[in-house]
C-alpha cells in the first residue's frame, strides 16, 4: 500500500484536474455487429455466431438501434452530431477478442462536443463532453490458478457471449476547479449518467452488473499553476462510492508521491473493494493501437431528419422532471432526496400517483415497506413484485378505513404470494378492520374492566392515557380494530 | 462422350442438362475422372469433394426430372477458389494455418452458387491468403500452367485458372485483390471479370484486403463468365460495402458483343517499356479488331496510374496486417508449442511464425509498419490520397470514353522459380491490374491471342465505369467473336488434345 497524504493537505497545496471515461453497455436485442443475442449472461459460448466469433470471412454490420441509441445519449448531453462518420480498428492482440482487433470509432466520433450540468449540494457543475463514439465489448476471461490474472494462470477459459455487445464510450475533457469536492463531482455525475440511461431506455445501466464502468482519471499540479500533472487511470470502477473512494484514494497517493519529491507515473490502476488502487500497466510505453478506418464498414451518415426524429424522442431531462414532480407532489427537500437515491422509485411513485394514490402515501409505501423488502433481497424495488397498480389499491384500502397500514403489510404478504388483488386478500385472510360499535364496545367494556387504574385516569380528564387502552384492545383483536372508533367509544364512555 | 463434355461450354452444358440430354451426374463424372487424370500434372485442387459434388449433381438431377426451372447453369460443375467457405468443407486459404478447417458456414457466394445448382467439384489452389501472382507462395506447392508445365498460372487464382485451361471444370470463381482473377486469366487464355466493388458478396470469402477484394467469374468463355457473374452478383446484407442495386444486364451484353458506336480509351500509361513486344502486338491487334468491328479507338491519359502500384502495396498489407491477426491459435486452425508450460502470448507468436509462409509475414510486417504511429500518415494517409487521384483518373477518362483497355500483364507466363527471388518484378505483374481495385471498379481479362515470341497466352484488359461491368463484357464478347476460330472455338480450346482424351485432333 502506498503513502497517503491527508485529504485537506493535498487540497491546501494541489489543484486536482478531472477525467471520467465511462463505457455503457447498450440493451439492444442484438449484437453491435451481429443478429445474436444480446441479452447477458448464458451458457458459455452459446449467444456467438461466425461474426462475433471473428471466423475467417466474416464480417460485420452495424445494428442501426444501437447507432440510434448513440446519438439520443449524445442529444441528451447536448452533443453535436457527426453528420459523417467511420468506425476504426483498434489493433492489438488479447485472448478475449476474436478479430485481435477492437471495431470502435478513433478520431471520428458520431457525437462530440457536449455538456452536462451535475447539481451537488446546491451548486451547479458543468462538465464538458468531448465525444461519444460506438464501439464492441470483448469476451470475458476466467484465469485459473491463484494469480487471477492471464500471468501466472494455469489455464484460462473464455466465453465469447459477451464479444461484440454494443458499448457507448462517454468521455469528458478533463474538468479543472472542482477542489476538493472532485470526488463529490465525480460520483454526482456518474449518477447522473446512470439516470439518464436509464430514461433513455438505452442501457440497464446495472453498475454492479458492469453495464457502466469508470475510467477514472486524476491528476495534481501545483496549487495554482494552471497546468495539468502527469495523471492515473483507475480502471472498470463499478460503483458510485468506487469512483469517489478510487478518487479520494488516488488524490492521496499523488499528494504524498509529489509531497515527497517523487512523480507520478502514467499508469492504469485497479480499484480494490476495501478502499485502495494498485498499479496495472504503465502508459509510459504507450501501445501503439495502429488505428485506421474499418474497410469492412461503410460510414454512418446520420441525416439532420433522422436526428432531429431522435431528438424528439428523448425524454424529460432527469433534473428537469424531479424538480416538477417534487412540486407537483409538494415533497420537501429533504423527502425527494431519499426519491432520488432510491434508483427507480420516482417512476414507481409516479406510475402510483398516477393509479390513483396520493403522493405522500405512495411515498410511505415504496420507501418504506417495499423498500425494505427489497434491500432484504438484495433486488431493485422495480423487481419487489407489486406493482403501482396493486399499491394504488392498497392504499384505496386504507383511504376507505377497511384496513390500516399494519393490515397492509399483510395484504402486501398477500400480493407477493400470488393471492389475488388486493379486495380478495383482505376478504379471504379476514384482514378487514372492525368498527361495528357492537364489537367494538364489547371490548372497549372488557379493556376498562380490566384496566381501572388507567379508565380513573381518563375520568380525571388525562385524556392521553387512552392509548393504553387503545393499545390492549388493538392486541386482543389482533390489530383489526378501527383504532379511531375505539378511542371514541373510550371517550365517550369515561366522559 | 467425355471429351465432348470436357470442351462443352458451361452454357450448352447447362442447356443440355435442363433438357434432360445430359444428366447432372455423368457430366459431374466426367470432370471428376478428368481431376483424377490431370491434376496430378497441374496440382490445380487442394480439395476434391467428390462425394459433396455427386450429392448436389443427383439433388439437380431429381429436381430437373421433377419438372422443377431451374437457372442456366443447374448441374454444370465449378471449381472454387480455396477461399471461400463451404459448410463442412476443409477451407484453407492455401496456408498450414487452416489447414484441416472446416467452417461451419458458407459464403453467400458460396451459397448462391448452390442454390442455383451449380455443381461444386472442390477447392483450388492459390497464393497463401491470395498473397501472390504465381501461386507459389501456396504452402500446398504451386499450380502448373497448363500451356507449360513449367510456367505458372498467375496468382493468386492460379488454381481456378489452371483448372478451366485443362477442362478439369467449365467454370470457376476466384477473387481479385489487385489481379488475382484477371492474371491468371491472362496468363492461361481464359476469361476472369473482377466485378464492380460491392458488386459481389465479401461475406465468408477469407479477407486479405477488404477495401479491395472482390469474387468474380472465371470462365473459358465470356457469355460463360456472364452467366456466373449474374448468379454470384447482388446485394448481400451480411455485407455492408455491398451495393444495393440491380445486377447490371452482364448476360444480355455478353450474348451481343455489339461495340459499334462504343468509344474505346487506350490507357497509354499502360505500355510501352517493360512490357513484351508480343505482348504490345497481340494488345494493338486486339484495338484493331475492336476497331473493326465498329468501335472509336482514342488515347486517354491516366496519369497517377503510375504510382497505382506503390500505393497498393502500402494499402493492401496495411488491412492485411490487421486482417490476418484474427489467426492466433486461439479458436481454430493451427496450433503450435501448446505443451502447458508456455504462456498463450508464446503460443500464438510460435503458431504465427511457423504457419505462415514468408510472403505473408513479409506483408503483415509492411502492414504493421505503414500503420504504425509517426509513419501512418507518410505511408497509409499518403496511399489513401494516391487512391483518390487514381479515381479521379478513373472518373475523368469516363467523361470521354465508354471503357479504357490495356494489355492485363505485362508479360506472357514466367518460369516457376523466375521471379521468386525478385519481388518487385513479381510484384510488377499486376501492373495494369491494380488500378481498377485501387478505384473499385468494374475491369475484365479476356484472352487475346498467343504471344509472336513464346507462344502463350495473351490477355486484353477491359475497365469500365461503376456498376457499368456489363460493358466490360460486350467488349470482351466482340474480342471473342473477332478472335473466333472457324468453328467458333476460343483460344483455350487449342489445349482441348493436349488435355482432354480422345479429343479430335487440332486442326
């Protein structure tokens, strides 16, 4: 493990510069060359064709959706165009490519020249993009032996399914003046990336899958100097808190390097879980990638027509839609910042909303209850297994006094096991609240029976000590009392 | 019988068999045992699937007896450049690195080609990876020309050629790089069209160069040539710089041969010193026919012709190098060194330098080197800009004519061994063809005479404007008509008694 110097120190005496590279796996249904499945995952070697296999005389052909989905990712951060452009070989050699090229795009990008603006903390951060080109995943190696890595590994085994899925490279130019809220930065706008595929329906957008990786770029120079230092590339960061914690880690290795007279080499690094990078290849003999115009591809002319087509397809821009759904829904601050941070919620609550709920309860139920279910899991809320419909007719439940948020749990028990809706749950598991005065006197009676010293105090006048009451005969009649009409009754009765 | 099968052109065979004369079976024997009599002397054939061939000539044969239309060519057999891949056949691009590989997918020429009945006998031989114009560089041995058993054929598609000139097969398909169709045509007296680029399917063709490969037609005959040509011809979408496009009318032109009224450019690059005298007679004979037969002869300059060759030989192994990476022991074909104490960066570099031969590498180096970083743009950019002003050349010339011609070869047939050791005089052998793959367009070998000095094959090269090929053969079909013997016969039929057996004697 490297020396690291204190975050604050590096921040007093050095200006970090900021570069972010991240790949975005397209949901396309097939392949970025190929017609085969594009789906992830399977028995090995099964989703590959003549094409994505590099066979002799193959050849590939651009899957137009995966090129649409690149110019809507462009248009949505308010990149230009390219009204012509080619693919590009990237040529060097590595087990897990079946060509021993790389089919991308070089110096002709189809999008460049864009800008996001990232919201942190109240303060608004441009981030510059300089291009978004197309370009194929590679197959996955699995090296056996203790190494885990193609050196030292007794065999290796490789699984083409993955060979030849499209990939969106986003890259910025690199972003100077953030200090030290770089790594804050950094992670805002992955999120923001994230959200933004996920709107564009384009990717799953899955970090933790690697649908999108990081690239993370740093380096320091001298408080002040305007100039850029000699920077690391810590490679495939797959989380939000990977990117800031690879950052803040990086950031200290190089203020302790530069603090101690040493420099920094140009190398890629790898991002380890418990929080620190270690060095992978250095960049100071730079790979000759031989790049030139794929021959095997003809350009893509994407027309003005067609652009301006896919412009009008592009959604609401994720900011933009928070800041009128918060208003629409009368959410304080506070409350929509736990909607943002739980990916796919705002949509769950909408489409709940939209079912018929009110905004607040719609709330209570997906990060509450449905929430904590899926954290139990491990899955996403969108995959808990309700849907806004079902919660819209939870709530109706409640709204109408037949049951009370506790019954609801159970309904919502109900709904994951495939009971039926959520009137039918209610009536075949008995869950309906009682508030036939009859029943409910009966036990009102019972309770200040059994409780003197607590209904004395109620004739006294301290009217709170009902909810002793309240509470024993809730117990006794297994929570499906109508908790107001009971308190009445209560009332009513020592008054 | 056989012979008469043997001499027969692909179309009367096709005739005859859709009239039932002849049965796709017997006519596909008589090529087999004609295989088995001669290849032994010309090695044209990596592979004879004889069984294969037999079980498409009697799936012909039940269709045609069924009453089923089938194209003009059902039964006839061809013979397939060993770059192509055919399902379950042994494809080796003539290298030890494929050798005993079988793809598990045909070309859509391939495809095409069996779909419409056509025959195929097997796979020949050609330069490794089609890198060469003799057929020498073929890790298999070379192919014997069969005007002089110790001449070669032209390359890369000396197999296919050599296999028309010995009637081991009517027809054949080849690719055309920077001549590998139209040289060997040359060299052998036979007939070879290199297609407009795009005009024909890349797709499952083992690439050496995509940006100028191209499959054609090999024939003894041009309506032959034609009738191939519109049967692999059209759009493919497996391959992207397929054109989208009718096949031009290459039969309709072919049957007429009418060239009156046709303006006629003579490339006057194309000559002159380095080329044979003979050569230059037969050539200026060939204009003369032309002539006569109603056609404008002018000069046309094509002034960056001349840098044509260089600038391929910067281009071709720049995608050759990046082409033939794909070759890595990984997947398929050869695998050398694997005893599990070598690493696979060891592996695929032992398997590289013992299964490819020395003139692939001598490219693959050459190609790594102009794409290099610092040299790219003196060496691959400065080629692309070469490219352009050829196309140019190209574009200017068909403002004021209808095709250019030109001698196809410099030279008549050299001796095996001749120019092994000179490369630049081998390289010079695709001297007039180049230009035509360097602007992707249509451009044609048709056999014009035997040389006054040796006595071999001549060839005149027709080049035409995009997706214009069928005016490559309407002059190809008036310089068959004017050179006709008697009896109509073409120029390879002269070999008819030396290869065919109990041919009637030459007159």
């Amino acid at each position: 493990m490297s020396d690291l110097m204190d975050y604050d120190e590096v921040m007093e005496r050095f200006d970090p510069a900021l570069g972010l590279e991240v790949h975005v796996e397209l949901n396309t249904a097939t392949k970025m060359f190929c017609g085969c499945d594009n789906t992830p995952g399977g028995e090995p070697n099964t989703k590959t064709c003549p094409v994505c296999l590099g066979l002799p005389g193959s050849l590939p052909v651009v899957n137009g959706k995966a090129v649409e989905s690149a110019i809507r990712i462009g248009l949505a951060l308010n990149c230009q165009v390219a009204s012509w452009c080619r693919f590009a070989r990237k040529n060097y050699f590595y087990p897990d490519m079946t060509k021993n090229f790389q089919t991308s795009q070089y110096d002709e990008p189809i999008c460049f020249d864009g800008h996001v603006n990232i919201d942190v903390d109240g303060e608004t951060y441009r981030i510059d993009i300089e291009r978004v080109h197309m370009e194929e995943d590679a197959g996955k190696l699995t090296h056996a032996g203790v190494t885990g890595r193609i050196h030292g590994a007794d065999y290796s085994l490789v699984d083409y399914n993955r060979a030849g899925t499209p990939l969106m490279e986003i890259v910025t130019r690199p972003i100077l003046g953030l200090g030290e809220r770089t790594p804050v930065v950094a992670r805002a706008y992955m999120a923001h990336l994230r959200e933004l595929m996920v709107a564009l329906g384009v990717s799953d957008a899955r970090m933790e899958a690697g649908n999108m990786r990081c690239d993370a770029n740093v380096s320091l120079a001298p408080k002040g100097a305007h100039v850029l230092g000699t920077r690391s590339e810590t490679k495939n960061v797959n989380s939000l808190k990977a990117v800031e914690g690879a950052l803040r880690h990086e950031i200290r290795r190089q203020g302790a390097l530069l603090a101690a007279g040493e420099r920094v080499i140009q190398e890629t690094r790898h991002w380890h879980e418990e929080g620190w990078t270690s060095p992978g290849r250095s960049k100071e003999e730079a790979e000759d990638y031989r790049y030139f115009p794929e021959p095997d591809l003809v350009p893509v002319a994407a027309g003005a027509s067609w652009v301006e087509q896919l412009r009008a397809t592009l959604p609401e821009p994720p900011a933009q839609r928070r800041a009128r759904l918060q208003a629409a829904w009368g959410f304080a601050d506070l409350e929509m910042r736990d909607v943002t941070g739980t990916p796919g919620s705002i949509d769950l609550i909408e489409a709940t909303v939209t079912a018929g709920a009110s905004a607040a309860s719609a709330r209570k139920w997906w990060l509450g209850e449905l929430a904590r279910r899926a954290n139990e899991r491990g899955i996403e809320l969108a995959e808990v297994g309700v849907s806004a419909a079902q919660v819209a007719g939870v709530q109706r439940l409640v709204d109408a006094g037949t049951i009370n948020d506790k019954l609801a749990r159970a309904v919502f028990d109900g709904l994951l096991a495939g009971e039926g809706t959520p009137d039918e749950i209610v009536a075949a598991r008995g869950l309906a609240v009682v508030s036939d005065d009859g029943a409910l006197g009966a036990a009102v009676d019972a309770a200040i029976a059994a409780h003197p010293d607590v209904a004395q105090k109620i004739r006294d006048g301290k009217v709170q000590a009902a909810g002793a009451l309240i509470g024993a005969i809730m117990k006794q009649m297994r929570g499906k009392a109508d908790a107001a009409r009971v308190r009445q009754l209560i009332l009513e009765k020592l008054s | 019988m056989a012979a008469a099968i043997l001499t027969a052109t692909a179309s009367d065979l096709g005739a005859r068999i859709a009239a039932r004369e002849l049965t796709a079976v017997e006519v596909t024997r008589a090529f087999l045992d004609q295989i088995g009599r001669v290849d032994g002397a010309v090695h044209a054939f990596l592979h004879v699937d004889a069984e294969g061939a037999l079980a498409q000539a009697r799936g012909v044969d039940e269709r045609l007896d069924a009453g089923e239309a089938l194209g003009p060519l059902a039964g006839v057999p061809l013979a397939l450049k060993d770059l192509f891949c055919q399902e379950g056949v042994p494809t080796t691009a003539a290298s030890r690195m494929l050798e005993g590989w079988r793809p598990p997918y045909s070309a859509t020429v391939t495809q095409r080609l069996l779909d419409a009945g056509v025959v195929i006998l097997g796979k020949t031989n050609l330069d490794e990876f089609a890198m060469g114009s003799s057929t020498e560089t073929s890790a298999f041995g070379p192919t014997y020309n069969p005007w002089d058993l110790a001449r070669i054929p032209g390359g890369s598609g000396g197999g296919s050629a050599a296999a028309l000139a010995s009637f081991e097969a009517p027809l054949a398909v080849g690719t055309d790089t920077g001549g590998s169709i139209r040289q060997p045509g040359a060299v052998t007296g036979t007939v070879g069209v290199k297609p407009t680029y795009g005009g024909t399917s890349r797709f499952g063709v083992i690439a050496m160069a995509s940006s100028l490969d191209q499959p054609g037609p090999c024939a003894r005959t041009v309506l032959d040539a034609a009738l191939l040509h519109a049967i692999i011809a059209g759009h493919d979408p497996q391959d992207s710089t397929s054109i989208d496009a009718p096949v031009p009318p290459v039969v309709e032109a072919a049957r007429s041969g009418d060239v009156a009224g046709m303006r006629i450019g003579v490339v006057t690059e194309l000559g002159g010193e380095g080329y044979d005298p003979g050569v230059l007679r037969r050539f200026t004979e060939g204009v003369a026919h032309l002539r006569a037969a109603g056609a404008e002869i002018v000069d046309v300059s094509c002034p960056h012709f001349r840098y044509a060759l260089g600038a391929y030989y910067l281009i071709m192994p720049s995608e050759v190098s990046s082409n033939l990476a794909r070759y890595d022991a990984i997947r398929y074909g050869r695998r050398v060194g694997d005893d599990g104490t070598r690493s696979t960066e060891e592996v695929m570099r032992l398997t590289r330098g013992d299964a490819f031969g020395d003139e692939v590498k001598r490219r693959i180096i050459i190609g790594t080197y102009a794409l290099s970083s610092g040299y790219y743009d003196a060496y691959y950019g400065s080629a692309q800009k070469v490219r352009t002003l050829i196309a140019r050349d190209f574009e200017a010339a068909f403002a004021q004519v209808d095709v250019l011609v030109s001698p196809s070869t410099p030279t008549t047939a050299f001796k095996i061994g001749e120019r092994t050791d000179d490369l630049l005089a081998m390289y010079a052998s695709d001297l007039c063809t180049i230009p035509a793959n360097m602007a992707g367009v249509p451009a044609g070998s048709f056999p014009c005479g035997l040389s006054p000095e040796d006595g071999l094959p001549v060839g005149l090269q027709v080049m035409a404007p995009p997706l214009a090929d069928d005016r490559v053969y309407r002059v190809g079909a008036a310089l068959e008509r004017a050179l006709a013997a008697p009896d109509g016969g073409v120029l390879s039929d002269r070999l008819a008694p030396r290869w065919t057996p109990d041919a009637p004697k030459e007159a």
